[in-house]
C-alpha cells in the first residue's frame, strides 16, 4: 500500500461512517473507542500480564524509559487489539474531523507547530 495520507484516510471514512454520521452519535463512538483503549491497555497487565503497569509519581530526574510507567514489551495478540482498538479511534476522529469539516493533516500540522514552538513546555 502506498503512503497513506490523512486527506485518503478522511475521505474513505466518509464513505463508510453511514450509521453514525450525526455528531452526536460520533463523539459517543469516540468516548466508546477510547474507553476500550483504556480498558485493552489494562488488560495487557491484568489479564495477559505481557506488561507490567507502574503507577507511581515520577520525578523530573528519572529517565525517559522510566517515565511510561511501562515495563515489558506487547505479545502479539495484546498488540494487535491494541492497534485494533486505536485504529477504530482514528476512524471516528477521522469521522469527527468530517463532520466539523476539518482536516486532520491541518490539525496534525498546527499541533507540531504547537510542539515545537513549547517544547516539553506543552504539558499535555
């Protein structure tokens, strides 16, 4: 496949977001998609345990491997539901993009600049 832009992406989710094309339905499928976000990046330590999840406060001086809280590496079934689970994400912000008429190479373009002018500053 070649590259895939965000403009492509936009415009074949126009094609296919026919049940939810009302905004309303989609930032409900936006909330629905991120909760299952979550609840798959849980499961990874609870239920597979491919991961270990630490949730403890972070000092400025610890290093950046240390700042995820992450230790371990995705199995490939956890990774795949993962990527399953963002990927339906990125069809309904795709979706909501459509719906505002926005682009999303726009947004993505104006967040860079937002980054790189604050740097680590942003604080997200």
């Amino acid at each position: 496949m070649p590259d895939l832009k965000s403009e492509d992406f936009q415009k074949k989710v126009s094609h296919l977001i026919i049940r939810n094309q009302n905004v309303v339905d989609i930032l409900t499928k936006c909330q629905s998609a991120c909760s299952k976000i979550c609840r798959s990046s849980i499961k990874t330590a609870t239920g597979c345990g491919c991961l270990e999840i630490n949730a403890t406060k972070k000092l400025a001086s610890v290093s950046s491997d240390e700042m995820t809280g992450i230790s371990g590496t995705l199995c490939p079934e956890c990774r795949e539901i993962i990527e399953n689970e963002i990927g339906e994400m990125l069809f309904y912000i795709a979706g909501l993009c459509n719906a505002f008429g926005l682009s999303m190479r726009d947004i993505m373009k104006k967040e860079i600049k937002n980054i790189e002018v604050l740097g680590k500053y942003s604080l997200r």
